[in-house]
C-alpha cells in the first residue's frame, strides 16, 4: 500500500467514526448522553429550556455528522477535497482548545475525555500535516509529468 493509499484510507476511517460519533449525539441527544448511556444523569427541572438546549445539542450532532460526511468523501477525491480536509482538521484542533476553557484537569486527564482531547490537539494536527505534505508531493509528481 503506497503513502496515498494509506491516508486516503485513514481519512475515511476517521470519517466514519466521527459520522458515528455524529449519529451517537444527534440522535440521542443530551438525556442518554448518546448512545453512550441508557441511564439518566441529569434531572430536567425546566423542560422548555430542557429540550431547546437538546435540540442544540442534536443540530451539533447532525453538523459532526456532515463533518464526517466530507471526511470519507475526501478519502475517496483527496485531491479536490484536500484544502477542506485541511480546514475542517484545524476547525476540529481549535474546538479541542476549547475543552481547556474548563479548566478542570481531572475532567480533561480523565479516561472519558483525554483520548479526544489527544486525537483533537494532536493527532488532528498531525493529519492536517500529513494532508499539506501529499498535496506537495502531488504538485511535484505532476510538475514532473508536465515538463516531460
């Protein structure tokens, strides 16, 4: 399997799980945390406000879902999609500092959040990277076939 290969099928595993994770909160909402729960965690105690804030919730789910939507088509036309990936994988890093406005390090160092807060900060970046560095690599390819 060659380097393009490889990433074209890391951005569609990354795709698909984060459609996962879209479905899980858009379509189970705040009362079940997802998919992830059948028990209840939260008492609502104003149910107008309960629902438009579930309905919030659910909206952000169906947005991550596009978001993975676009991942694994990118997977499929890297070369067109390419400086989306590289946006939506910088969007994704930036919404992972904005865990840290918690500021509760027991909640971000725990095992419920570290391994995304990672994923975000880290290996997102990483995959914007990887993402520049072949489409560089394209350029020359096909710079090369041009001038012969």
């Amino acid at each position: 399997m060659n380097k393009t290969n490889l990433l074209n099928a890391v951005v569609v595993i990354i795709g698909a799980a984060i459609i996962f994770l879209g479905l899980n909160i858009g379509l189970g909402g705040i009362k079940t945390l997802g998919w992830q729960s059948t028990r209840d965690f939260v008492a609502i105690t104003d149910a107008a406000t309960f629902h438009a804030h579930d309905s919030h919730i659910r909206f952000i789910g169906g947005v991550w879902f596009a978001v993975g939507a676009v991942f694994v088509i990118g997977g499929f036309a890297l070369r067109r999609l390419r400086p989306t990936l590289i946006i939506l994988s910088a969007m994704i890093a930036i919404a992972g500092l904005f865990r840290l406005s918690g500021m509760d390090t027991e909640v971000l160092f725990s095992a419920a959040i570290a391994p995304s807060l990672t994923f975000e900060l880290v290996g997102f970046p990483l995959l914007a990277w990887w993402l520049m560095a072949s489409g560089k690599r394209d350029a020359q390819i096909i710079k090369g076939v041009q001038s012969q």
